[in-house]
C-alpha cells in the first residue's frame, strides 16, 4: 500500500533535514520577515526625524544668533520642549530594536510578532512626531527670514570692522618704520581690542543691532587712526616746516620792532599827542611778544622732539597768534605816519572820498522816488554834519589828523550801512 499523499510530500522534506523545523518554522519566517521590515521603516523613520531635527537646529541657532525678541525666545524654547519629546520617542524606537534579535535562528513566530508590532509603534511615534517638527519649522519662517537678513548686513559689517583694525595696524607698522612712534594712535587702536573681542563673540551673546552699531563704530575709528597714520609723516614735515617758518618770522619781526622807535620819533615831532598815543606801548610789546613766541617756539620743537604732535601743532598756533598780532602793531606804526603824512599834504583828497560815498547814498536814495524815505534820509544828513565837523577841527595849530582820519571812515561806514539797509528793503518790496 502506497503512502498517502501527505507522507508523500513530508518524507522527501525530512530526508533533506530540518524538515521538523521548516514545518513549524515556516509560519516563524514569515513573521521574521514582516518584523525585519518593520524594523528597516521604523530605521527609515529615525534617520528622516534626526536629519530634520539637525536642519531646523540650525535655523533655531540662526534666529537665536541675531533676535533677541520673545518670539524669538519662544521659538528656542518650543524647539528645546520638542527636541525632549523626540528623545522620548527616539528611547522607545531604540528599545524595541534592542528588545529583539531578529537574526536568531529560535526565533519563534509569536516574538517576531511581538517585535514587528512594538517596532511599528516605535516607528509610529516617529513619523507623529516629525510631523510636529515639519509643522514647526514652517511656523519658523518669518523669525528665520527675519534673522538671514539680519546676518546678511551683519558678517559684511563685522568684516569691514576687521579689515579697518586690520588696515590701521598696518599703517601705524609702517608709520613706526619711519622711526615715528605715534603713540596716541597706537593707543586709541589698544582701546579697540575689548570691542574687537566683542564682534568676535558675536550676535548671540551681545545682540545684532548692538553688534552692527558697534561693527559700525569700531570701522570708523579705525579708519580715522589708519587715515592720521597715513598722514603722520607728512604732518611731521608739516611742523618742521612751520618750526623753520615761524623762528624766520619772528626774526624778521625782531629787527621790524627796532625800527619803530624812530617811526614813533617823527610821530612826537610832527603830530599831536593824539595822533600816536595809543602806539607808544607797541614797542615794548613787540619785543616781549617776540620774546615770548620764541619760547614757545622751544617748547614746541622740544614736543615734536618727544613727537607729542597735538602738543607742538598747539604751541606753534600760539606762536603764530603772537606773531601776528605783534606784526599788526608794528605795521600800525608805519601805517599811521604814511596815512597822517598824506592827510597833512592833501586832506581835500580825504574829504572828497567822503563826500563821493555820501553824494553816491544820497541818488540811491532818491531813485524812483520824489521825497527820500526819513529811514535813509535822516542818517545820511547826519553823515554830511559829522563830516562838516571833522573838516572843522583841521582848523588850529596842530590839528588831530588822525581824528580827522577815523571820523572820515566811520562816516564812509555808516552810508555804507544806510546804502545796504536801501537795497534790502527793495529787494524785499519795501518803501
């Protein structure tokens, strides 16, 4: 009697070995390979979330490295309350791996699914939760777009300020080359260190409009010292100049003041007192100013020695003050002999001016009109009295010239007011 059918179709399986096994195993197998499957989409799931966890990261520190606002805030908070929620379900994704080996040959149908079901739970709560992180990282993009923009005009801002130190302590080197310290400048770029390290410390710590003030500050300081070092050489040769100039000039004005004391001699013989009273002072005040300018003038070679440049440039304006007036005294002297001699030759010349100057106001004033405006009229009529009055005190032994003189021009200077108030009332519409 022939086998039946189904120890037809066992026997061949148990003579190959294991046929006992296949036949209970082969449900085990199956279930094996819905696990293993499980397993590769839960592995999936984990490498999609942490890619997506490690970009929006990024973002989050982008916005937290420039905006310091309570939006911002909230954002870094919201991220930090997810990322605890993805490290929950990460803990349980890796504990249902670890639960199970899936390559063990005993593996048994009812573990593999067991394994298959947690995996896929894990997995589960791995694509929720990276729905919520999608979800988030699109509520972001207006704080994102926000602080790109931000860090668009702030590495460009910080990197000019660099450049700028950079390019200053390049000029004060080559300043200090030419044998010139510049010590103030080196200074003023020492003080620039604390805030370099700031820039360097970036947004995140000291905020970006802060940053890109400070960025803009640190550039135009350091400009200013590079652009000064540049200069520094020339202004060396600068106050060199100025030196030899200045001790030329007050030697000059040294033999200029003795020659005053016979311009004033011939004041006293020909003029009255009051012609050359007010200069009696002016040579010993030259002298003494000269004298003083010289001093100064010591000093301010002693500071460009030491090159305290501000110092020497600020003694040698001193001098020069000095000098100056002491040149305009001594110049009064010669001045005022050359202009009473001429005023004693010819002083019709000197009243014809006048009278020119006030005929001349008297037209403009009468232009267009057929009576003068009392505004312009009355101080020009004035004029014509106090120039009478000056031609009256030439009369006498010894006339004041000089008097003559100074009434002569301030009577020119009050019809030129009268002539300028003329033209601005026309030139306004007035009458």
């Amino acid at each position: 009697m022939g086998l039946p059918l189904v120890a037809v179709l066992v026997v061949p399986a148990a003579f190959a070995g294991g046929g006992t096994r296949r036949w209970f195993g082969g449900r085990a197998e199956g279930q094996r390979a819905e696990a293993q499957a499980a397993k590769d989409a839960a592995a999936a799931a984990f490498y999609e979330l942490d890619t997506a966890q490690r970009d929006l990261r990024i973002s989050i520190e982008t916005i937290s490295a420039v905006d310091d606002s309570p939006a911002a805030r909230r954002a870094v908070s919201d991220f930090e309350a997810l990322g605890r929620r993805i490290d929950d379900v990460s803990n349980r994704y890796i504990q249902a791996i670890d639960a199970y080996d899936l390559d063990r040959d005993d593996l048994e149908a009812a573990a593999a699914s067991r394994a298959r079901g947690e995996i896929t739970r894990a997995k589960d709560e791995l694509v929720g939760v990276k729905r919520e992180l999608d979800r988030f990282g699109e509520s972001l993009a207006p704080l994102l777009g926000k602080a790109e923009t931000q860090l668009a005009r702030l590495a460009p801002a910080v990197e000019r300020a660099r450049q700028a130190l950079l390019a200053a302590s390049d000029a004060l080197d080559a300043v200090r080359a030419t044998q010139l310290r510049a010590d103030d400048l080196a200074a003023r770029l020492a003080a620039l260190a604390p805030e370099l390290t700031k820039l360097n410390q970036g947004a995140a710590q000291h905020g970006a409009q802060a940053t890109l003030e400070r960025a803009g500050r640190v550039q135009r300081e350091a400009e200013a010292i590079r652009v000064e070092a540049e200069r520094l050489p020339e202004k060396a040769a600068e106050i060199d100049h100025r030196l030899v100039s200045l001790r030329t000039r007050a030697q000059a004005l040294t033999t200029r003041a003795g020659q005053i004391d016979p311009v004033l001699s011939e004041l006293r013989r020909r003029f009255s007192a009051a012609c050359w009273q007010d200069l009696q002072q002016v040579p010993e005040q030259a002298v003494a100013n000269v004298r003083q300018a010289e001093l100064k003038l010591t000093e301010a070679q002693a500071a460009r020695d030491a090159q305290k440049w501000a110092e020497a440039t600020s003694l040698l304006t001193t001098v020069r003050a000095l000098l100056n007036s002491t040149d305009e005294a001594v110049s009064a002297a010669g001045d005022r002999l050359s202009r009473l001699n001429a005023v004693q030759k010819d002083p019709q010349q000197e009243v014809e001016r006048t009278r020119f100057a006030i005929r001349d106001a008297q037209r403009l004033a009468m232009s267009g009109r057929t009576s003068p405006d009392p505004r312009h009229a009355h101080p020009l009529d004035d004029a014509v009295a106090r120039l009478d009055r000056a031609v009256g005190s030439l009369q006498g032994r010894h006339p004041d010239y000089w008097h003559f003189l100074t009434e002569t021009e301030a009577v020119r200077q009050s019809v030129a007011r009268v002539v300028a108030r003329i033209r601005e009332d026309r030139g306004t519409g007035g009458h």
